[in-house]
C-alpha cells in the first residue's frame, strides 16, 4: 500500500472536509456499508484514509488507494457558480454541451462542480439560461 505524499493529503483534506457528505461507491469489506450508503465526513487521517460517520452506523474509513466514495454536492456554492464561469470563460465548449462541461471540469480539477453536474441537472441549466439559481 501506498501512502499519500503530503500534497495528497492536503489535497484530501480539502476535497472532504469534516462535515463533507459522501455516498460510498466501492469497498472491499465485509463490514462495508452497501453501495449507495451516504454518510459525514469526520476528516482525513495521515494514512489519506477518509473518516466517515455513515448513515447506518457504520463508521469503517474509505482507506486510501483501495475504496470509493464521491463527495455529494448538495447546493448551488459559490465554489460551484465560480468554477462554471471559469469554464465559460474559456470559451472551450458550448456550456449546453454538459459531458464537455463536465470533462473540462475534471481536466481543471473543478471536482464540486463535476459532481454537481450529475444530480442537478436542471439547476444548472437555469444558472446557463437565467443567470439565476
């Protein structure tokens, strides 16, 4: 097993901060919360494994390197509107085009707004359309 270099920390540490919500997508424990699970981010240890207080009880860590979870994004942020002007911005794609939106925000490391793309669809359009949320 690796362990994260202290970039990789901090960058965790800023993708999920304490009170983060997260859904679980891969674990490879019989303890593991099914898939789907959601639960709150307690923090990052040093090992880069990802503390979590899941909905059902369970509290087995996201280990590093070997399990999943996406961050669940479930506002409109500041984070989320400065990051789709920034890709409006670069004039790259036609911002009605939302896999190209959402493969450039990958690209830019635009993470909330690659996840708020998956559930709120329809927000986003009107932010596009109207400018409002």
């Amino acid at each position: 097993m690796r362990f994260p270099s202290e970039k990789e920390l901090k960058e965790l540490r800023e993708h999920y901060p304490a009170g983060a919500r997260v859904e679980m997508i891969q674990m490879e424990d019989p303890q593991a919360p099914p898939v789907g699970t959601k639960g709150t981010v307690i923090g990052v240890d040093d090992a880069g494994s990802i503390m979590v207080r899941w909905d059902n009880g369970s509290s087995l860590n996201v280990a590093y390197g070997a399990d999943r979870c996406r961050l669940l994004v479930g506002e409109f942020t500041k984070t989320v509107r400065d990051q789709i002007l920034a890709i409006r911005d670069t004039g790259e794609t036609n911002m009605f085009d939302v896999p190209m939106v959402q493969s450039i925000a990958n690209r830019l490391g635009y993470y909330e707004l690659v996840i708020f793309l998956m559930d709120h669809a329809k927000e986003y359009a009107n932010f596009i359309m109207k400018g409002e949320v």
